[in-house]
C-alpha cells in the first residue's frame, strides 16, 4: 500500500532534468531534490548554469551532480547521462524540459507559415522533438532494467491547441506529446510511466522592478484577459505537476498531457 503520508516521497530514485539551470528546469530539479530524490543531475546547454544549479541543491543538503549537453545531440546525451549514473546511480526519473528555439536562441513569433524559410524549422525539431527522443532513448534501457521509471516531457499548449506564427514550434511540441502516448504504450508493462505537461505563457525571468513594469503594461494585461487565472505561470507551478507525475501518486497515471496553464485553454 502506498504510504498515505508521505505520497510525493520519491524514495531516493535519481532523477535526470534537462535545461535545467534555470527557469522551470531549475524549479523542477529543486523540487525533485527537495521531496527525497536520490540525486539530482542537473543538465543544462550552459555548463555555468547547470552547475550553479547543482551547487543549489547540494547547499540544501542534496546530492546533485552538473552534466552538461545538447539535448539535440545524441553523443551528448550519452555521455551526460553515463556521467549522471556514474555519480548518482541508476537513473529512474527523466523529465524533459528543454526546449523553445534551441540551446542558443530565443522564442520568438514568425512571420505566417508559408511565409517562413524552411531553413528555420529544424531548429524547432532539433530540441523539442529529437532531444527528447534522444533523452528517453538512452535512459529507458536502465528504466526496464530497473523494472521501474517515470518519464515527463513539457510540452506546450501551442501543440496542443494550436498557436499561429509557432507553426514550426507546434509541430514539434505536438510530435514529442504524440511520442510520450506511444512510449506509455511500450514501456508501461517494465513499470514505466510517460506523461506530458502543456505550458502556456511562464512569467518572465527579470528584475522584480522591470517584471512590475512589464506586467503592468497594457500589452501584457490583454495578453494576461486571455488567461481564467489571470496571471502567467511560475516554476514552482511546472515542478509542482513534475513532482506529482514523477510521485507514487501518480504510479497508475500515463500516456496523458496535463494543461498546466492558468486556463488559457480547457482540456476534457
């Protein structure tokens, strides 16, 4: 019987968090850390951000170890995640989280579709879509031998719904939502669970008075009309959910998207 009192408990199993040195990575892999993980590898394109991060959680008192890698490239992934084994152990909790425009570039609105060069779209693919099947492709064979696993993929309610000028984007976070359904089909049998989190617009990394500023903007309040809860998202609200899907509570729970997104859109 799961223990009713300490249901979040990830009862010391190693987790592996890719774009992880800031924003809802960071948030993720502080919250992992903090709810009994065994150990926390914290990736990150960046090294300096992965290991400041790292060095977050273990002045919490956590074991963490810094593994830097582009999602995107596979030889990177490996050895990323050989590093995090060798230092942590078996690793049983992904969660991938790396994505937007690519390890150096920024999201931004394109112009229309068929206006956009086709020379822009692999860059969407590249982390959103390649690096997550990298990431699971090499961390499910210690899964299945484990007899155990949680993998959570973010994804975005531009995949889900739709966004126009995200064409490229969409596509992308679609496909990694479709690919999560088809590894909960595969692995569920080894103990394994596949979930996906949907994201709509997180709250800005920035100074408080330039986030005050930015928020009290007229541009920034009709986008925010747009939303039941009327504020943008926080990375505590990401770990929260990442937490629960990578929880025993959840141990009966897969092949789903969760919109975790202020109600910018329902889901039924």
């Amino acid at each position: 019987m799961t223990n009713i009192e300490n249901i979040l408990d990830l009862q010391g199993q190693n987790a592996f968090v890719t774009g992880a040195g800031q924003g809802a990575g960071r948030g993720i892999a502080l919250m992992l850390a903090h709810h009994n993980a065994g150990g926390v590898a914290v990736n990150d394109y960046v090294t300096e951000r992965a290991e400041a991060v790292a060095a977050e959680i273990e002045a919490a008192g956590f074991k963490a170890v810094a593994v830097q890698a582009d999602v995107g490239d596979y030889a990177s992934v490996k050895a990323a995640h050989h590093k995090a084994s060798s230092a942590l152990g078996p690793i049983t909790l992904l969660v991938n989280n790396a994505g937007n425009a690519g390890p150096d570039a920024q999201m931004r609105h394109s112009p229309l579709f068929w206006e956009t060069d086709p020379s822009d779209w692999p860059r969407y693919f590249r982390t959103n879509l390649d690096g997550v099947m990298n990431c699971c492709h090499v961390a499910l064979p210690g899964m299945v031998k484990e007899k155990r696993g949680r993998i959570v993929t973010v994804v975005s309610d531009s995949g889900r719904v739709g966004e126009a000028r995200l064409a490229a984007y969409a596509a992308a976070k679609a496909g990694a939502a479709g690919f999560v359904r088809s590894l909960a089909k595969e692995a569920g049998r080894f103990g394994i669970t596949s979930n996906a989190i949907s994201l709509s617009t997180l709250e800005p990394p920035m100074p408080a008075e330039d986030l005050e500023a930015f928020l009290a903007s007229d541009r920034t309040k009709a986008q925010l009309a747009q939303y039941t809860i009327r504020r943008f998202g926080k990375a505590d609200d990401v770990a929260a959910m990442a937490l629960f899907l990578c929880s025993e509570a959840a141990s009966w729970i897969t092949g789903q998207t969760y919109p975790v997104n202020g109600g910018y859109s329902f889901a039924v």
